[in-house]
C-alpha cells in the first residue's frame, strides 16, 4: 500500500483561480521524493491539503489509508523559515511538536538532547533563537520534526532561506538522519539541484495551473553524501535530463517564471 | 533608556554638575538676584522635604494616596484593556462597531472630564482612579491588539499542523507573541495613570501629592511646589524603571 495516495485532485482559489489541476501522485512508504517546479505551482498548496489545514478540495487524497486532518500525528510539518518559537530555548523548541502531541516531558527532553546532539547543537541547549545563526535554527528546526515519531514527513522548502554553504550542510545532515531511520518524505523545493541529490523520485510540475509534468526516478546509490555526488557524473547526467523536463514543463504552460540554479 | 550603568567617574561628573547647578542657584538667591518667592531656594526645599518626610512625616500619607490611586487605576485599566482585546481579536465584528465610539471617547481630553468625573465619583480616590484608569486603558487596549494581530501565520500554521487545540495554540503562540508589545504598552500606561491620578488631584482632592502642591502654589510655597516637584519626577522615573526591570525579567529572548 502506497503511504501517500493522492487521485486526481484539483484545487481552485475561488471561481477564477485554478492553482493545480489533475494532480495525481502514489508515494511507497520510506521513499524521499522531491517535487519541484517554478514559485507559484502549487506545490506547497498540494503540501497543506495533506496536512488537513486547508479545507477539502476536489479529487482524492489517502494518508495511511486515512483522509487528511488537521492535528494528524503521522505527519510531521517542517517549513521554510525556522519557525522556532523566539521565547523558547533550543531545547524547549526541540521538545514543542513532542509536547504539543502529549509525549510525557522527561521523555521528549531525552529525545530532544538526543536529537539536538545529531544535528550538532549540543552546548546550545539554553540558547534562545536570537543567539543563534540561520542555519543553527534550521538544525533546531530538523530536531524538531524528526522528534515527532511521524512516519511520514512533509518539507516545505526547509533549506530555501540558506545560503549555499550552510545548505550543503544541512542537505547532508538531511540524508543522515533520513538515512538513519527511513521515513517517507515529501520534499519541496524549487531547487532542482537538491531534489535530485536528496530524492528517490523527483516531481516537476509546471507553472500554473499545477501539473505533473514529469516524474523522474532518480537512481542514485544510497547512502549518499551531498559532497561526493558533487563529483558524481550521473549525478550531473540526471540532473541535466530533469532540468530539461522542467523547462518543457515552463514552455507547455507559456511561463517565463525561472526555477533557481 | 534604563539600561545605562554608570561608572564612577561619569557619577562623580553628575555630582560635579548638580553641586555647580544648586550651588549657583543658592548663591543667586543669596546675593538676590533670583527672587526666591518666584523660584524657591536649594535649601529652603530640602528643608521642606526633610520636614515633610521626615521631622513632621505627612507627605507620606499623601504620597501612599497618589500611588494607591496610580497603582488602582493602572490594574484596573490594564486588565480592562486586555480583556477587551482579547475580545476585539476573537470577535472582529464587535471591534469594528465599538471603534468609532472608542475614538471619540480617547479623542476627549480626560483633564475636561475631571469635573464630571469629581460629581460621580466624589473628592475621594474615586475620581482619581477614573481618570487614570480611562488614560492607561486606551493605550493598553492598542496595544494588546496589536500584539495579537503581529502573531507570525508560521507559527500559527505549524502549531496546528501539531494538533494544538484552540487554547494551546491561544496560550503556546498568540499570547507570548504578544507580550512583548503589551508590555511596553503597560509601561507607558503606568506614567500616564499617574499623570492622570496627579491631574485630578491638582483640580480637587482631600489627599494626594498633587493636591498638596495645588495648595502650596495658591499659597505661594515655591519651596513646596519645587520640592513636590522633584518628588513628583523621581517617582514617574522609578515606576519606569521597575516596570523595565519587570519587563526584562519577563522577556529575557528578546
């Protein structure tokens, strides 16, 4: 059984606005995959139905077998600002997705430790987010969501605010702690470049409305590292064959919007 | 502003200054230069204060009138304010009709309605507290939806993507967010019940710091209006800086 399974949908904004049209999309449980395409597709549209927050729209939508709900505890939600709670240490932020779904404290605060440990922000348990750089929340931001037991992880361009260095970073500290405990990710990203060294399968999608333009799968070994795929020629073959998909995807829809990288 | 530590050096510059200022004041009162019936004395007014406060102790009672009246009027209007905030953001419609007249009532100067405020309410604290209370309330309510208003949408929609009930989210993400805006309205609200407080009380009173230097300006006291004067300032500064002192405590992630 698919973990995701979303038929046919369709999502209007109003009479006038057809944000994705026909999307149809089955996702394995523990797969990565990326979808991608120019700002304003929808694909973060496509992401907030499955969290329940927006109201039902046309079309399917299956998560574990259950439809979409707001507050569902098998979907963990990470966005693309850190979103960390400016009042509350890395470590009380570490523990909020724990705490809001009920874990018992002293076993959120052991995992939170644990978890900050990976990301590398252990010594900066007591530090308020002011204190800290842009890519130190984002690694705040990442203990968080994979805190959540949830099975399923849903990723609105978590890395889009980085700059390149940092984002190589924590594209690679991504993949450890995916790597670690395999969990199905739905990624987005308007950067091709990403997607294809992060996913099992990358989505395009055109301009609006939204349309799956190409599904590509992405046959990289794994475990892989950000750094050495840098040196990859099949890396480089792959992201060349999406990147044209991605362009015929922008010409069939008559966009001139220009995804990044 | 309340966060500058002095150095000895830049005290003993500060006692250097004031020494110079008092002293020349003093010396041109001496010599007559200045008329101490207009400007009062350095001497004369620590002397009134030293009698005051401590050889014949009765601003005391007068000054516990003031602050009793300040500290009322500020909970009162605060907690007023807040409340009422709280429910201009859940119910918008009520907002939106209830504005015009907040508008014009804020619009009125609250000195003018002493008067009125003196008939209904008496001499007493009454009228005092009322229009501390309408002063500190406005700027508290303004405030207070602001705050809730300024929420981050994120942090709204991550709370929820969690399964936070209406009340976490409320008491996780709406209300911390906010505190910071309403405290530095409640810091302002708090100089302002006093004002308000010390306004009415210049108009009438049976007690109160402001009544006793309306009574030492019709009787010509300089001295007691000075000194009411400093005593008046060095309040209004240390209330801010307890409340700055609170609101840092408070808000130690900023």
């Amino acid at each position: 059984m698919a973990a995701i399974s979303i038929k046919n949908l369709t999502i209007r904004f109003g009479p006038r606005v057809l944000a994705v049209e026909d999307f149809s999309l089955d996702i394995n449980e523990g797969d990565f995959v990326s979808i991608v395409g120019p700002s304003g597709c929808g694909k973060t549209t496509v992401l907030n139905q499955l969290t329940g927050l927006l109201p039902p729209q046309e079309g399917s939508i299956s998560i574990l077998g259950e439809a979409p709900r707001e507050g569902n505890a098998d979907l963990a939600y990470m966005l693309a600002r850190d979103c960390l709670l400016p009042w509350r240490t890395t470590l009380t932020n570490a523990c909020y997705g724990m705490q809001m779904r009920g874990v018992p404290r002293a076993d959120a605060e052991a995992q939170a430790r644990q978890l900050l440990a990976q990301v590398g922000l252990a010594g900066f348990e007591d530090s308020y987010p002011k204190a800290l750089s842009h890519g130190m929340r984002q690694r705040c931001a990442l203990a968080r969501t994979f805190a959540l037991r949830s099975p399923i992880l849903l990723m609105d361009e978590p890395f889009g605010a980085l700059d390149a260095q940092t984002k190589l970073a924590l594209e690679d500290l991504l993949l450890q702690l995916w790597q670690a405990q395999r969990r199905t990710v739905i990624f987005i990203t308007h950067d091709l470049a990403e997607a294809v060294a992060l996913s099992d399968r990358v989505i395009v999608m055109s301009a609006r409305p939204g349309r799956i333009v190409a599904d590509v799968p992405i046959p990289l070994q794994r475990p892989r590292s950000i750094r050495e795929l840098q040196k990859n020629h099949q890396y480089h073959e792959i992201y060349t064959h999406v990147w044209e998909q991605l362009e015929r995807g922008i010409q069939l829809s008559g966009d001139a919007g220009q995804p990044a990288r | 502003m309340n966060h500058i530590k002095f150095s000895w050096k830049e005290c003993a510059g500060h006692a250097l200054f004031l020494a110079v200022f008092l002293g020349s004041w003093e010396f041109a009162c001496s010599r007559g230069w200045l008329d101490p019936t207009f400007f009062g004395r350095p001497s004369a007014i620590a002397h009134f204060l030293y009698e005051g406060f401590v050889s014949k102790p009765k601003l005391w009672l007068d000054l516990g009138y003031t602050m009793l009246g300040t500290l009322t009027s500020f909970v009162l209007g605060s907690v007023l304010a807040v409340l009422l905030g709280l429910t201009f953001v859940a119910f918008p419609r009520f907002e939106r009709a209830a504005d015009p007249y907040l508008t014009l009532f804020n619009a009125m100067p609250r000195i003018a309605l002493v008067p009125l405020f003196l008939l209904w309410f008496g001499l007493g604290l009454g009228s005092k507290i009322a229009v501390g209370t309408s002063l500190a309330f406005f700027i508290v309510l303004a405030n207070t939806v602001a705050g809730i208003r300024g929420v981050s949408g994120d942090l709204l929609t991550l709370t929820r993507s969690l399964g936070a009930s209406p009340l976490q989210l409320f008491t996780q993400v709406t209300l911390p967010s906010a505190v910071p805006v309403i405290a530095s309205g409640l810091r302002l609200a708090l100089v302002y019940s006093m004002l308000g407080v010390i306004g009415a009380e210049l108009i009438a009173a049976e007690h109160g710091l402001g009544q006793t230097l309306a009574y030492m300006q019709s009787t010509f006291n300089m001295n007691g209006v000075m000194g009411l004067l400093l005593v008046l300032a060095l309040l209004g500064m240390l209330l801010t800086l307890a409340m700055s002192r609170v609101e840092r405590a408070l808000l130690k992630w900023q």
